[in-house]
C-alpha cells in the first residue's frame, strides 16, 4: 500500500468514525451524515436546536426555510473559502460553475444562458415525450418486472442532455457508463475505491468531451458545445473552464433528474389515492414534481462558506466559517408548508423549496428538470396505470443526493 493511499485510507476512516461517535452523542447533524434510510426525524431534531445551531461536527446547521433562503441568496457567502480555495468535495469540478464563485462565477453564468434558460426549456417537451415514449415501448415489451432506475429514470435525462449538449450517437454509450462511475462525487465520496473509480471516470471523462469539442468544432451543430467553442477563440472562455463545463453542469442536472423522477414515483406508489389522482387528472404531473421536490428532494443539502465575519441568527461565523444548509428540512418547515410531512399533489406551493438552491447559484437547468419529471409522471401513469412495487428498494447511500439505485415495480 502506498502512503498516499494509507494516508488517504486512515483519514477517511477517521472521519467515518468521528461521525459515528457525534450521532451516538446525539448530534442530528451528525445523524443525518450518516445517511440513515429516513433523514426527516433528523431535520426535525436539528429545527428543534434553533434556527441556526453550532453542530459537534463544526458546521453551522438549519433547516429554517426563511434563513435557508436568506443563507443561500446571501453574497457574503460562497462555495469556496475566502481565499478562493476549493472544499474538497468540489475539487474535481475545477473551473465549472459547481466550483465557481463571482467574478468568474457570474461570466461562467451568462455565456451558458442561451442554452439553459426557462424559455428553452419549453421546446423540449415533445422531445422529451419522444423519449418516454420509446423507453416505455422497450419496458412493455419486455413484459416483466424492471428497475424503475436504470430502465427508464437515468435513461430519460441522459439522453436529453446527449442532445442538448452536443454528444455524438457513437459516444453517448461511453458517456452514460462513465457517468454513472462519476455520480459518487456528487453524492459525497466515502470511500477509497471510490475515490479512485472517481478520479478515473473524470480522466475518461475529460478525455471523451476533448473529442467530442474538436468534432463540434469542425462540424458545428445547434448544441451547447458548438455555441460555446467559438467563445474559446474570442477569449470569453478558455478551454480548461469549457471542458469542466460540459462535463459537471449536464451530470449535475441529469442527476437530479434521475432522482426527482424516482422519488416522485415511489412516493405515488407508496400513496395510491394519489397515484390514482395522477390517472384520472394528468394536468396533475406538474404538480406531482412540484411536490415531490418539497416532500423528498433529491439534493438534500447545500454548503456555503462565510468570505467575511457575518451575524447570522444570533450567530458570529467567522471567515471561512461553514455553513450546511438542510434542504430537506427547510422544505418541511411547518411555517411555510402547512401538514408538511403529507404528500399532495394539489398542493398549492407557494414558497420557493429551495430543491434547486436560490440566488446566484440557482440550478440553472431547473425548468428542464420539471419539464423532463412532468412529462415522465404523465406518461408512466398514462401507459403504465397499474404499475407496482415489486420488490425491496436499494438507496444511494448519500447525504447529499437522495435518490436509489434500485426501484423494482411491475407494468402489473
């Protein structure tokens, strides 16, 4: 064993261990980090510390939704530290707008809005029913059980975004497999294995869009490459912040797709009288992802960091001070969602859930997302009206994205 590897084995099993001994002392947060199957007692555990409480772990904690809001539209805070140093877990994301913070934040944004913006989202919809369509066929026809996952909710957005960024039919296969080995580090990496299987997927990763951005740039399509490699030769963007770009933004948001789609599907399944609603009203689906982004959204927490000394809730956070926003937890707070822990499609929202950040770092593919999750609810139930659990469900074992690797149900 080599001592980088034994360090980086010792240091992880450190923290591991640490974690384990704070949920034992009672801490919730530190509960939550060690990704029990239901977080939501947990948020309710740190809500009841305050709005903001000091977590053993060294964090700053909420699930307040109006001082979640105010943290994450707040300029004095960032995804880096003060000094511009990256946290570790965003350090493979490089120069891309998931590690960015202003000035190169905000010009990473505006050259990347023609391609993600709520006005484009809505001319993607018969695309996107094309796709649900054909994955449907496939699961029919193979008339058995299937896993709701890997058939059809990492199928959906994979494919659309293979379309709107620029991806070849001959490497979409590559780009697919190699995704799925990168998603750990969205989820927060625990692990050595995956540390290195990550580190690994990212060079392939990296090496397949070097290709993919020399064939758009000889041969430009209406795609999110072809706009964006002529900013590299006028020198609004360089090549190591493009490259980033169209491998972490387009994972990023497919991931979230993958699991909003999940989770909205098996929290109809585990309420009938709602999955029924769903059949009988399907002008119902944006609600269904609306509401599933409130009751169980796949990112559950955000981080930000303090660049100066702020007051924060009775709170003095010093530079560089850590704050963990519960997602999760703010989009259940009794203050702003009336009988939060009830899933109703009919819902009337109001407030914003927070299931895609606020202010400047708000997911920028976020209208695509509902879109791709309304037109998938809508179709399940329309083609598929009797679908079922069909066995036990396996998670994706991560504090930050709650999502499953394995969802069995049945046509019938």
């Amino acid at each position: 064993m080599r001592p980088g590897e034994r360090a980086l084995r010792a240091q992880l099993a450190f923290f591991r261990d640490f974690i384990r001994n704070q949920a034992e002392q009672g801490d919730p947060y530190a509960n939550v980090l060690g990704v029990p199957e239901n977080p939501y007692p947990h948020y309710e555990e740190v809500r009841a510390r305050g709005r903001l409480y000091r977590s053993s772990i060294g964090s700053w904690v909420t699930a307040d939704h109006k001082l979640a809001n105010e943290i994450l539209r707040d300029r004095r805070l960032g995804v880096r530290k003060a000094n511009g140093e990256k946290l570790p877990e965003i350090m493979s994301f490089d120069n891309s707008l998931l590690g960015a913070d202003p000035p190169d934040h905000t010009r990473l944004r505006r050259v990347m809005t023609p391609t993600l913006n709520p006005r484009m989202a809505g001319g993607w919809r018969p695309r996107v029913k094309e796709i649900c369509s054909r994955l449907i066929d496939d699961i029919l026809a193979e008339d058995k059980p299937f896993n709701l996952m890997t058939a059809f909710a990492q199928q959906l957005p994979v494919a659309v975004i293979a379309d709107l960024v620029g991806i070849p039919e001959r490497c979409r296969a590559d780009f697919f497999h190699i995704s799925r080995r990168i998603t750990p580090l969205l989820e927060g990496v625990v692990t050595y294995e995956q540390t290195q299987s990550t580190e690994a997927a990212i060079k392939e990763m990296t090496d397949l869009f070097v290709d993919i951005i020399a064939l758009r740039k000889a041969d430009p399509q209406d795609d999110m490459i072809s706009r964006l490699v002529p900013l590299v030769d006028e020198g609004t963007l360089s090549m190591d912040e493009l490259v980033p770009m169209v491998t972490f933004v387009p994972l990023a948001g497919s991931e979230t797709t993958v699991n909003l789609v999940g989770n909205g599907i098996l929290a109809l399944l585990a309420h009938p009288e709602q999955w029924q609603l769903l059949v009988e009203r399907p002008e119902l689906a944006a609600g269904v992802a609306e509401e599933t982004l409130r009751y169980d959204p796949p990112v559950q927490q955000y981080r930000r960091i303090a660049h100066e000394r702020i007051e924060l809730a009775g709170h003095t956070l010093p530079v560089d001070g850590e704050l963990a926003i519960m997602v999760g937890g703010a989009n259940r707070d009794p203050q702003v969602f009336p009988d939060p822990g009830t899933f109703d499609i009919t819902r009337d929202i109001g407030a914003d859930t927070l299931a895609f950040s606020a202010g400047i770092h708000y997911c920028m593919g976020a209208s695509l997302a509902k879109l791709e999750a309304e037109v998938a609810f809508e179709a399940l139930t329309a083609r598929i009206p009797r679908l079922r659990r069909a066995g036990p469900i396996r998670r994706s074992g991560s504090f930050i994205i709650r999502g499953m690797r394995e969802f069995p149900v049945a046509a019938r």
